[in-house]
C-alpha cells in the first residue's frame, strides 16, 4: 500500500474542499480549470449531489480521470452506481456518461501519456507511490492495476442540447 492510500478517508474528504473548489465557488474556474474539473455525482445512497475536484486530461473531447485510491474512490462508487454526472471545467459546465476501466494495461497507456504531458506533477505522485519519477513499463503496470481511470464523454450541455460527441 502507497502513502496516498495510506492517508485517512476524512483527510480525501477535507482534501475536496481545498482551493480548486474555493475558486470554483468564487468563480475564479478559469485559473484552475486547466486542469482541476469539479465532477458532481449523485450520492449512491443518499441521492443527494456530491462535488469532487480532480485533475484531469482531455484528449478527443472526452475527459480522462484518474483514481489515485482506485474503486474504492467515493466518487468512482457513485459512478459506478450512476454514470451520468455534471462536469464543470472553467467556466463549461456539460452532463457526461462515464466509462469505468479497471484496466491495468488501459491505464498505464494513459499514465504514459500523462507523464508526457505533467511530468512533475506525476514524478510526485510516484515518488509518494515509491515509484521512481520515471518507471519502466512493469512498474507503471504494476502501479497501474491498484488504480482506475474514467473516460467522461459529454452527452448534454447546461441547458439540456445534446452535445455531439467527436468521432472516435
């Protein structure tokens, strides 16, 4: 077990209310929305709507979000449960049908590419894994199958159109 999963669920909890949610609230999404998005789920059990903030990359027009505690993510549960959730990105604000992967060699192809595009923010996240900045193919495998991934592919705007998804 890494010291990410290590850290108490109330710390995840109070995680979500730090300064990308602040922004939001204030409506300063711009500055964060590069790559902060705040994911609304529905609460699997109270049905009430819950607010996560998440980095996240966007390749093709669809949203990719990863799950540093993997399926055990409360959000990743309310997904699972419900896959239709509202997205907030800066000042976009769509619904979305999310794709749950689990992976192992899905994901690490995603961790590559995100390692391109974030390579500090990633060589943080490793070192804390205990993982090298740079890891081989079958410690990124490996580090890969305690994860998950969600694919977001928009499916409505705010004001209900249908959004037309960009071929795949």
């Amino acid at each position: 077990m890494s010291r990410i999963e290590r850290f108490p669920r109330f710390i995840w909890r109070l995680m979500r209310f730090l300064p990308p949610r602040i922004a939001y609230l204030l409506g300063l999404g711009a500055l964060v929305g590069h790559f902060i998005l705040i994911l609304e789920t529905t609460g699997r059990r109270s049905g009430h709507p819950r607010q996560t903030p998440l980095a996240y990359d966007e390749i093709d027009g669809k949203i990719y979000v990863g799950s540093a505690r993997g399926t055990r993510a409360d959000w990743y549960k309310n997904l699972a449960c419900n896959p239709i959730a509202a997205v907030t990105i800066g000042a976009r604000r769509f619904y979305a049908h999310a794709e749950l992967i689990t992976d192992a060699h899905q994901i690490a192809r995603f961790l590559e590419l995100r390692i391109k595009r974030r390579p500090r923010m990633l060589g943080l996240i490793f070192k804390l894994a205990g993982l090298p900045a740079a890891p081989s193919p079958a410690e990124l495998e490996q580090y890969a199958a305690q994860r998950a991934l969600v694919v977001l592919r928009p499916v409505k705007d705010e004001t209900g159109r249908p959004v037309h998804p960009t071929p795949d």
